[in-house]
C-alpha cells in the first residue's frame, strides 16, 4: 500500500508541471483553465495534506513547529491564490502575480519535502505511513471532486472540470 509520502510525492510532482504549463502558454493554451486546474490541484491537495497530515504531525514535539510553519505557509499560499483570482485576465500586474505565486508555491514544496516530510519519514512507522496515505487519498479525492462540482458561477470563476493526473 503507497505510503503518504508517496501520494506527496505524487502530488508535489503534478503541482509542479501544473506551474509550468501555468508560466509556459502553450500555443493555442487557455492560461485561464491552466490556473484553475491549479488552484483546484493545490486546493484538494493542501486541504487534503492539512487534514491528514499535519493534523498527525502537530501532535509529535520533533515535527511541530514545522508542521505549524507548513500550516502559515499554505494561507500565505491561499493568499497569493486568491489575490492571482482579482487580478483580470490581461491586466499588466497578471504575469508579476503568477510569477509570485509559482515562485513561492515551488518554494514551499521545496521547502516542505527537506524540513517536515523527510523528518517525518524517519518518525512514522511503515503502517502509520501507509494508513495516513489512504487518508490522504479519500480526503484529497472528496476535495477535487466538491471542487469540480461548483457551478459555474461560484467564486472560482468560469472554468472546466478537470480531473487529477
């Protein structure tokens, strides 16, 4: 059975080619769907890994304050998400906005697998690890899929569905 730490790896990779099909248009690309497609990846994956995992972690003294930081990081990450949202689409500020948030977003994933998660590989036993994934997956999946559900008209803006990698 993966691990948790195998659904985040899984999941920081997807997040990561979603931030360069966001930076990098593709021909005949619509940025607009590449950032939605993002929000909702990161969205279902950060609710999902709080709820989960960081829930787990905030009880064991060593991991803590990390786990506690990697809470902080993601609303300064929900923060830059919701501020890309305001600004329109062909404003001038819009390139400076994403480049922001993608900056910060690699940072944090970056950040996140060297100062909480390889600590906390060493700490979980195999079944701990494995349990938590299942977790991870149901809360991560339920998240995606009430995301993907939103009318058209919900604070998301217009988008498309789309479903995770």
């Amino acid at each position: 059975m993966p691990s948790i730490f195998d659904h985040l790896q899984a999941e920081h990779q997807r997040l990561r080619q979603s931030l360069v099909r966001l930076r990098v248009a593709e021909p005949g690309g619509d940025p607009q769907q590449c950032f939605y497609r993002l929000l909702c990846e990161y969205t279902a994956y950060a609710r999902a890994e709080e709820h989960v995992l960081y829930s787990y972690l905030i009880h064991i003294q060593s991991v803590q304050q990390r786990a506690i930081e990697g809470l902080q990081e993601h609303e300064r990450l929900d923060e830059l998400l919701r501020e890309a949202e305001r600004v329109p689409w062909g404003d001038a500020r819009r390139d400076s906005t994403i480049n922001l948030l993608c900056e910060a977003m690699s940072r944090h994933l970056r950040e996140e697998e060297r100062d909480l998660l390889a600590p906390a590989r060493r700490m979980l036993s195999d079944r701990e690890a494995a349990g938590l994934g299942a977790c991870f997956v149901a809360e991560r999946t339920r998240v995606y899929r009430d995301l993907s559900r939103l009318d058209e008209d919900a604070k998301l803006g217009p988008r498309r569905p789309v479903r995770p990698g």
